[in-house]
C-alpha cells in the first residue's frame, strides 16, 4: 500500500482546526486504498494549535507533528514537513481549508499516471479583495518576463509532490525562500487540475501587504539576478552616450567657440561619472548578489519537539 503523506503549516489555527480535522479524518476514510499520513508543522503558534493537534495526534496514530521553536514562516514551515515527509507522494496543504481536501484523490489519480507534480489552479478566489487579485496577476508577469523558468499562474503552494520532487526540494535550502518559485525550478513533470477556492472557514488570515510584498521580493531576487544586470546595462548605455557628447562638445568647441564658459566640460564630466558610477554599482551588484546566494548557509528552521524522527537524525 503507497502511504501520502499530507503536510499542513499551520500558524494560529486553533479556530478552524476541528473543522480541518474533520475533513482531514473524512478523506482518509473514504480513500482507504492509500495509507495516509498528516504531518502538521506549527509555526510558532500563539493560541491553541499546539494543544489541538497534539490532542489529534494522541488519538490517531497517522498524526505527526513538529513544534517550530519560534515563526519561522509558512515557506520554511513547508520545507521543514518535506524534510520530514517520508511516503510515496506528499501533499501540501493550508489549514483554513481554503484548499479543499476533497480534490487530493484527484490529484492522486494524477500522480497514478506519472506525473511528478500535480498543482491546483485557481479558477475563483472567493473571499479575496480585488486588489489582492490583480496585484498578484501583475506579480506573477513581472516574475515570468524576469526568468525563463516557467512559473504558474493563479497557482498557490496546493499541491501533491512525487517522491522524487520531495527529495529535490529538500536539496533546495536558500534562506530567503519562495516556494512558489522553487517548485518550478526544480522541473519534473508538471500537469495543473482547477479549483474553485474558499474563503478561509474560520480564523483570520496570516498574511498582510507587507509579508506579501517581502515574498514577492524574494521570489524576484532568489530566482534571477536580471535587476542587477538592467544597473549593468543602464549604466554601459550611459557611458557610451557620454563619450559621444563629450566627442560632439569638442567638436563644437573648436568650430564654434563655447556657448557657454564651463556648460560643455562641466556637462560632460556629470553625464560621463553618472554613467561610470551606474555601470560600477551594477558590476558590484552581481557580485554582492552572488555572495548573497551563497553565503546563506543557516540552518533554516529549529524544532522544538515532534513526535518524528528523520532516519539521520540523533538526540
Ligand atoms: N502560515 C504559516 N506560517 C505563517 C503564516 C501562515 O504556517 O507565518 C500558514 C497558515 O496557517 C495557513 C497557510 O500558511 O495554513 C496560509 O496562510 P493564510 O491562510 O493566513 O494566508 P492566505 O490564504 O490569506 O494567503
Ligand atoms: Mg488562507
């Protein structure tokens, strides 16, 4: 029998979490050919989740856990389940249910025929303002026109993973993490089932303008170095039109005498500076940026207690 293991990040769930585990228990039950596994990741709860899941976990021998030792984020909350999801598939889950449950036979159906990476695109958002919609479409085409990497759209982290994309996706362990983009990066075979999504069935979300913009800059700059590189190419244009001015203010000066004393060199000398100065930030940028990708090299996340243990893991 193939064991799914479900992971579930959850981040002050306490409300909505016998709703879940209701679901969660329903899915189970009525899919009885797959031995099924749920891996909940609280990350730095403030209120009940702790105490709910442990509940859960004593009651029913599937329940795993790991208590994080602070917030670490919902990014690093899904790697840390990976780390820990040892079955044939893996699903990944948000605990508000906005994701339903009740589609993961299907996308196991999906996986039955080799596909690596089934993900669950948003047809509808419901619950969800009109701002946060379209600022989300504009992220996801300024991302796409920056990388060749093919990313999907209207596609949150609700997704079943292979064995194989598990274990690469624990091989991927940069600090300033976005999921999103890290699913595409590691390729494998992708196929997409729609989904109409819920609103959040209890609790409030976790999310503000400010985290969503921190993600959207991190996926931008952990996946491609083309903002440096625009610094780059602004600053050679620059410099190349400078030295065609300077050419033309010596010209015009020795025919024609200055149309104003100092106006041509000192003209000359901004434009030429400006652009060197660009052109050098830029040159800098890409390394800064290189040093930056490799020197995040902390461990990622910190475990409080769990009731798992990874095959190399000690005391
Ligand atoms: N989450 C988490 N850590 C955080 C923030 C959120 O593990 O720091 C989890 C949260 O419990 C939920 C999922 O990530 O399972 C999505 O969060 P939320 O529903 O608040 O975001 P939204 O759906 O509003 O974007
Ligand atoms: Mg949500």
């Amino acid at each position: 029998m193939k064991t799914i293991d479900i992971i579930i990040p959850c981040h002050n769930e306490a409300e909505v979490f016998p709703k879940l585990r209701e679901r969660l228990v329903d899915l189970a039950e009525k899919n009885p050919a797959y031995a099924w596994e749920f891996i909940f990741v609280n990350d730095g709860s403030r209120d009940k989740t702790l105490e709910k899941i442990k509940d859960f976990a004593g009651s029913d021998g599937r329940v795993k856990y790991l208590n994080f030792s602070r917030n670490f984020g919902k990014e690093t909350a899904m790697l840390a389940g990976l780390d820990y999801a040892d079955g044939d598939a893996a699903v990944i889950i948000d605990a508000d249910l906005q994701d339903p449950p009740e589609l993961i036979p299907e996308m196991v159906k999906i996986w039955g025929t080799g596909v690596d990476d089934v993900y669950a695109r948003r047809k509808s958002r419901a619950g969800e303002s009109v701002m946060k919609k379209w600022t989300s479409a504009v992220y996801y085409n300024v991302l796409q026109m920056m990388t060749r990497v093919p990313i999907q759209a209207d596609t949150g982290d609700f997704r079943l993973l292979s064995r194989r994309c598990v274990l690469a996706l624990r091989q991927v362990r940069e600090r300033n993490r976005n999921m999103k983009a890290i699913f595409s990066w590691v390729g494998y075979k992708k196929q997409e089932i729609t989904y109409d999504r819920d609103k959040r069935a209890a609790g409030k979300t976790n999310f503000n303008y400010v985290k969503l913009i921190n993600l959207a800059i991190d996926g931008i700059t952990s996946f491609t170095t083309a903002p440096l590189r625009i610094a780059t190419v602004v600053g050679a244009l620059i410099t190349l039109f400078a030295f065609i001015w300077i050419v033309r203010v010596v010209i015009r000066t020795w025919l024609f005498g200055p149309d104003v004393a100092g106006y041509p060199s000192l003209m000359s000398a901004i434009l030429l500076l400006g652009g060197v100065q660009l052109l050098s930030l830029g040159v800098i940028g890409e390394y800064v940026g290189r040093i930056f990708i490799e020197t995040k090299n902390r461990p990622l996340y910190f475990i409080e207690e769990s009731n798992i243990k990874r095959a190399n893991e000690k005391d």
